[in-house]
C-alpha cells in the first residue's frame, strides 16, 4: 500500500507499507518521482529484492529508456555520458543481485 503527500516544503514524500507490516518513506522533489520510487520498491519487495541499491537501479534504468525513446523521435544521437550511465547501472544491478551492496552504500 502507498502513499504519496505533499510536505510543507514543496517536496513529495511517498510512504510503502511492506509486506511485512514495515514502512518505508522517500522523499523527491516531484510527485512523479516519488510516485515511480514506490511503485519499484512494492515491485521490489514482491519479488523478495529490497535494497535500496536495487530500487535505485529500477529508477535508472527507466531513465535511462526514457532517454532513449526521447533522442529517437527526435532523431538525435545518444550521448556518450548515456553509455557510461548504462555501464554502471548494470554493474549496479550485478552487485545488487549479488547482495554485495548493503543498504547504506547507495548514499540514500
């Protein structure tokens, strides 16, 4: 079950009850964001996989298509900064899978 809400500053919060009766909350600077970082962290914990690491990952890689789609009906050509995103995201998702990044690596 999420929530999302606006605080007084301006930002979004958005809170996710797990499974296991736990919360977690997240606060980004737009209610799309905040939206997106509870939905893959429900998806996260549905298939057993909540590191932060691993929901960091899911929100690049959605970027990182978005990006994509963007330059291609523009008819532009991908950056080279996109490919060196894209090499670290999937070193992210190894070591995420791996279990080799603990919660309080991923600097969130």
């Amino acid at each position: 079950m999420t929530s999302v809400r606006q605080r007084g500053n301006g930002r979004w919060q958005a809170t996710v009850r797990l499974p296991d009766g736990t919360r977690r909350s997240r606060t980004e600077t737009t209610r799309s964001r905040a939206q997106r970082w509870a939905h893959y962290t429900e998806a996260a914990a549905e298939e057993g996989r909540m590191s932060p690491a691993w929901v960091a990952a899911l929100c690049i890689r959605e970027d990182l298509h978005r990006d994509r789609r963007e330059h291609e009906e523009l008819g532009q050509e991908l950056g080279e900064w996109v490919e060196i995103r894209r090499d670290d995201l999937e070193t992210l998702l190894r070591a995420a899978e791996a279990g080799q990044i603990r919660a309080n690596e991923t600097g969130r």
